[in-house]
C-alpha cells in the first residue's frame, strides 16, 4: 500500500455523509423490561422493513464486560502472527473456530481482497460434533481471554433471544416463535482487527469487501473509529458512525427468507481510513442446524408468491462458509458425493 497521511478514496468507495436518522435508533428497554412490546415492535418493524439495521440502546448488556472484551481482543491480535497462526481456523475443520489471517477470509472475493483478521469462538464443546460445533482454540498467553470473549458471547446470545422476540412480534407472531428452532443454535462471536489504510484506496483492498449477513441476526459492537457502510435502499453506501452505549443491530438471509423479502438482508463493508486501529465484535446467531427455513404463510400472497424454497440453516450456512475457506472443499466435496449436500454431511459428522 502507499504510504501517505491522507486516504485518497476511489469515487465509488465514497459514503454518503448524512445522519442515520432514517434508520432509528431504537431504545430497546421496553422490549427488555416487558413494559411495551408493542411499540417496539412496530418500530422494529418499520426499521428492518425499510433499512435493515437499526442502533439500539438501553440493551442491558453492562458496558464493563463489552470494554474487557474488546481490551482482550487488541491484546490477542497485538500477538506474533506465529502465535496466533497456532490458533488458525483450519485446525478445527468443520467447527470453524479459530484465528483468520489477513486476507484469509474474502466476503466479496470477486472483487475484494479482505484487509481484516478474525478470530471466531462459538458454543464451548468438548469434541468435533459437526459444522459450526467443536472445540474452541484459546491462546495460552493472555490471562483472563477465555473469560471475557466467552463472557461476551454469552451476552450477546441472550441480548439476540430478546431481539428475536421483538422481530417475532413485529410479524405478528408469538414472542416465543424462534424458539422451537433454537434449542442449540448456531452462533459465532467474531473479533475483529481492522488496519488503516492510506494512500489510493480503492475495491480490490478494504476492511471488509460488500457482503450480507448469512444467518438471522447479527449484533455490533463498535469501537470509536468507524468505517462501517451500510447501502441504503437507493443503492447508496451510508456511513454507520459508532453512537457509544449502542450496538448495531441486522438481519441476515434467513430472516429475509423467512419474510420473503420483506425483511431484506442489507448489503454493507468496512473501509478504515481513519488513520488509527479499528476493532469490532459482530455477535452471528442462526438457527438450530437442521431447522428448515421457509417463506412464513403471512408473507405469501397471489401477489408476492414465494420466493425461496425449503433449506435448513445449516445447509445454508455452510455452503456460505464452503465458499470462502478452503480447508473445507475436501469436507464438502465427499458430501456431495454421498447425497444431499450438507444434510447427510451433517448427519455423519454428529457421530464423530
């Protein structure tokens, strides 16, 4: 990369600066306490149907345990690359937990190379039970780590329950509605590092290439520096600027499925140009592996037919993650040889 003081931002890496008062920030107390569902709902409502993310506050996660998260998350990738590759992601197969080196991962690969390293945990097991359900890698270096990413997750696992139940009431359904097919959901707490960059910036090489979210929710937390863009429903990439004591908050495909549409998984990046470190902690929560999602009854019409079949969350998934790992096409490509791609797939490797 060039060095300079200054980014010089390509024409089409421009954000449209404007405040993000068309996508709301919602205080999701009411929801929490039990006090007012029903206007949260409608406000959850209107805010996925037409922006696709949303800022909450008053979530009831202690700010204390989400800044030990993020000062273990800049400690773990301040390491020697040597020590965190000991952690690499392909070391735990179809589990997908580990770190993800610097352009390891690409979301948009056909026109971005990804400036970012990750490390994934999810659900703590003691064995390889199938895709996304294994071991977790812990580095042996930093005390009070395991503590607080896992702590994190947790939190962000009840926070994403809540808000699950307000998108169920905004559809008019039940608050419980998800649950059934979340007894052991998928959900992975990512980190994330994020260089700056300077010079000329363009496509080939930022943050996070544009991409939509695979599961039903994701959850934010955001540090100071920014660089998160989120295009709007003009085709517009519209800046996320962190608003501290809130996490972002979006859908990904399933809900959209689910909603045919009506929900739409939105498209966003990261590009850092802010001249300092950028760290987040996205929080992914699915479904239970072999839940099958389908367009919902009250979002089929004469009108707006169906418009996705029958799969479940972790056939989707993981043919999501199939795309962007290699460590996993061997895995995937002795399923397809054995039937229904990830679902026999699933079934074998519950027994390992």
């Amino acid at each position: 990369m060039i060095e300079s003081n200054l980014a010089q931002l390509d024409e089409n890496l421009r954000a449209k600066r404007q405040s993000f008062d068309k996508v709301p920030l919602l205080d999701l107390s009411p929801l929490v306490e039990g006090s007012d569902t029903v206007r949260v709902a409608k406000e959850i409502r209107w805010a996925l149907a037409n922006a696709g993310f949303v800022y909450i506050k008053n979530h009831g996660v202690p700010p204390r345990l989400i800044d030990e998260a993020f000062a273990h998350t800049r400690a773990f990738f301040d390491l020697p690359v040597e020590e965190k590759m000991k952690l690499h992601i392909s070391n735990s197969g179809v589990a997908l937990r580990g770190y993800i080196q610097f352009f390891g991962e690409n979301t948009d690969p056909a026109k971005t190379n990804d400036l970012k390293e990750c490390f994934d945990i999810g659900p703590e097991r003691q064995t390889l039970e199938g895709p996304f359900f294994g071991p977790n890698q812990w580095p042996t270096r930093l005390p009070g780590f395991r503590e607080a990413v896992f702590s994190c997750h947790e939190a962000m696992k009840d926070l994403s329950i809540k808000m699950l139940s307000g998108i169920a009431l905004s559809l008019d359904l039940p608050a419980d509605f998800f649950r059934p097919q979340m007894k052991c959901p998928i959900t992975i707490q990512r980190l994330l590092h994020y260089p700056p960059q300077a010079g000329v910036v363009d496509d080939k090489v930022i943050g996070m290439g544009a991409h939509t979210d695979h599961g039903n929710l994701t959850i934010l937390a955001q540090d100071s520096v920014g660089g998160l863009q989120v295009m709007n429903r003009d085709g517009v990439w519209v800046e996320a600027n962190p608003i501290p004591g809130t996490f972002v908050i979006n859908i990904g495909e399933l809900v959209q499925k689910l909603t045919n549409d009506g929900y739409p998984a939105n498209p966003h990046r990261v590009v850092n140009i802010s001249g300092q470190e950028r760290y987040s902690l996205p929080f992914f929560i699915d479904a239970d592996r072999d839940a099958v999602i389908a367009p919902l009854e009250s979002c089929v019409s004469d009108d707006n037919p169906p418009r996705y079949q029958p799969v479940t969350c972790g056939e989707h998934k993981f043919a999501r993650f199939v795309e962007r790992f290699p460590h996993l096409h061997r895995e995937y490509a002795t399923a397809l040889r054995h039937g229904p791609a990830v679902q026999r797939f699933h079934r074998k490797t519950a027994t390992t």
